[in-house]
C-alpha cells in the first residue's frame, strides 16, 4: 500500500470519529436539539491534545530538572567527601606531627641534660617542635612528620654513641674498684645499704624515661650502673688520714700489744703526736661520734655504697654527728684513749660492716686515682656541692 493511500485511511478513520452530533437536552418538559459540528469536534480535541502535551512538556522539564538536580547534588556531595576525607587526613597529619614533635621534646629534655657532663651541650641534636611543622596540606604535613621522624632516628644514634661513651667509663670505674680489693659484684647490696630518699621518678612533657624509645632507655640503664660504679668509686677512702709516715702495725694478725697472744688487727695504726689533726679518706657523712669498747674515742664516717671508715684512740672530736664532710676535713684529734699503748690513731675500712685492708686504698696506683679525679668532678659539678672531693 502507498503512502498516500494510507493516509487517505487515516483521514477516513479520523473523520469517521467526528461526525455531526445532535444532543438531545430536555429542560422543563421542552425537549431541545443542540447540533455539534465535526469541524467543532475536531477544534475541542486538538485543544485538549495541545494542553495534554503542554502538560506533559511542563512535566518532562520538571523531572529532567529534578534528575539535572540530583546529579549536581550527588557531584557536589562527592567532592565534598572527597574535601572531609582531605581535611581528616590533614588532622590526623597534624596531631601525628604534634606527638612526634611532642615525643622529641621530651628526648631532646634528657639528652641535653646529659650531654654536658660528657661531650659539651653543642652535640646536642637539633629541637624540633609542632609549630615549625607546615600545616597547610596532607602532602605537606607528611613531609614534616618525615622530617622530625628523621629527627628521632638521629637521636637515636646519639643516644647510641652517648651510650658507648657511658659504657666505657663504668668499665674502667669496675676495673678501678678492683684495684681497690672489691669485688663489683658486692656493690649492689653495698649501694642498697647507703642509698635513700624519695622516689621521684624523672618525667619531661609528662613522659617517663621508658616512653622514650628502646635508645634511651638502654642510656638509662647504661647511666645507672655508671653511676652506682662511679659513686662507689669515689667513697674509696684514698686519702692520707693523718699527716704522719710511721706504721706502727699493718692489717692482719699480729702480737697483742697486751696479752702477747696472737690477734687480729682490723686496721692500721698511724703513730704521732697527741693533737695530731685527724682527716677525712674520703668524703661522706659522719655516722658516729663517741666511744667504743676498746677503740676509746671513735668517729665513723659514713661514705656511701656501703663504704664506712672508723677513726679511733682520739683525744678529741672536731666534726658532729650527721655532719656532711669533704676529702681531707679535719675531724678530729689524735689520741691515746681506749685500749691504746701511746699517742696515734687506728683507721679502719669497712664494707658492709666487713673489715678491709686499708693499704690497698691509700696506696692506690696514679692512674686508678685519676679515674678517681674523673668521677669526681662529674659528681661534683652535677652536684654542684663538694660532695665529690677527696
């Protein structure tokens, strides 16, 4: 079938649906024709088909609008997490920068407390805080957390080196005390005995030393035990206790000067002149003034690490008791009181309440007390007493 001749039906079919219509209308018993025209029909139709699609126009537009909408508010929301997501990695870089930060502090607070007792402060690491960190991008942030993480690894070395430097002294401090006849092994119980006061444990920026990494806290350790072996090497009583030269008995078993009978002599005597000035062998505190069986007159000082020296047959005293004394202080004065045959005095070296042979102290070879001289000073200076004098 050709095009014209299909639509020669579709007019048929068209004009065969608008027709002239007559209506009845019956309006108070009147019966009335009312005509309608197909070309009327045909009018009425197209009207209603052209609002229909105004409608359907008006409509499409709304939704295309609506879905035009959504995409835009789904676009706007994605780059708006995408921005959150940004700005929470920025937080997240920022407070990691600041406990970095933060954590370096408190290792650069106790390196450099430790630093000038060895090496001089100027080898301390750089100071690194939060607010030298740029804070203005993740990508920036991170690169400052990778800086101060840098940072901390250089810490760490010189911890390291600072630890070897403190390892090396508390071996020759070890060797130095068994020059003097004691075993280091003892000191423990020995530093036990003498130590005391209250716990107050070293905190920086509200951190212990065991928050601050494996590093310092082997410096630590390494620190504590060359300070207990430095300590007891500095209470080694090496000092002359009296200006005199003559020995009249050495340490060990003897002839009793009164009986004859053979006995044991837990110190030496140093003859002289009645008034002889008495000194400290070593610094510490006075533990005892007074008399004791045999001994006559006493003065025990009391040198740490369970290091006590006893001063005995004076004629007079010249410190009191609990009196804080430095190496080479006058304490007292020779004598002839007690159990004593003539003017001198009977010095005695005890560790642990146990009597020792005092010519291995005061004849101490020239290099053992320059160890001595060494620890001494740094216990001195961080004292910042004469605590360390001898």
């Amino acid at each position: 079938m050709s095009i014209s001749a299909r639509g020669g039906a579709f007019r048929d079919r068209i004009s065969a649906l608008f027709q002239d219509r007559e209506i009845f209308v019956r309006t108070g018993g009147q019966v009335k024709f009312v005509k309608v025209s197909a070309r009327l029909q045909r009018l009425l139709a197209g009207g209603l088909l052209a609002i229909m699609l105004v409608l359907v126009a008006i409509t499409g537009t709304a939704i295309v609008r609506d879905l035009l909408g959504a995409a835009d508010r789904a676009e706007f929301a994605q780059r708006q997490a995408k921005v959150d997501a940004e700005a929470k990695r920025v937080a997240e870089y920022r407070d990691r920068v600041g406990e970095v930060a933060a954590d370096l502090d408190a290792r650069q607070d106790y390196l450099e407390t430790l630093t000038g007792e060895f090496r001089g402060s100027d080898v301390a690491p750089p100071k690194a805080a939060a607010n030298d960190a740029p804070k203005t991008s993740a990508t920036d942030i991170r690169g400052a957390l990778k800086s101060l993480l840098a940072i901390r690894v250089r810490q760490d070395r010189y911890a390291l080196a600072l630890t070897r430097t403190v390892e090396r002294r508390a071996q020759r401090a070890e060797s130095a005390i068994r020059d003097f006849g004691i075993d280091p092994a003892r000191l423990p119980r020995a530093a036990a005995d003498a130590r005391g006061g209250p716990f107050v444990e070293w905190r920086a920026h509200g951190r212990k030393v065991s928050d601050l990494g494996s590093a310092i806290a082997t410096l630590d350790k390494a620190l504590i035990r060359m300070e207990r072996l430095e300590r007891t090497l500095v209470a080694m009583p090496s000092a002359r206790p009296a200006n005199v030269e003559m020995v009249t008995s050495s340490y060990g078993y003897r002839r009793d000067p009164f009986t004859g009978a053979a006995a044991f002599h837990s110190g030496l005597d140093f003859r002289g002149s009645r008034g002889t000035p008495i000194m400290a062998a070593a610094p510490g505190r006075v533990s005892f003034v007074g008399r004791k069986s045999g001994y006559g007159n006493v003065v025990e000082i009391d040198h740490g690490q369970g290091i006590v020296t006893r001063y005995a047959h004076l004629s007079g005293f010249a410190v009191r008791l609990g009196q804080r004394v430095a190496g080479g202080t006058s304490i007292a004065r020779m004598g002839s009181t007690g159990r004593s045959t003539g003017p001198h005095l009977h010095f005695e070296v005890r560790l642990n309440g146990q009597a020792m042979d005092p010519r291995k102290f005061l004849e101490a070879k020239a290099d053992v007390l320059e160890i001595k001289a060494v620890a001494q000073r740094r216990i001195t200076d961080r004292s910042g007493t004469t605590e360390g004098k001898s």
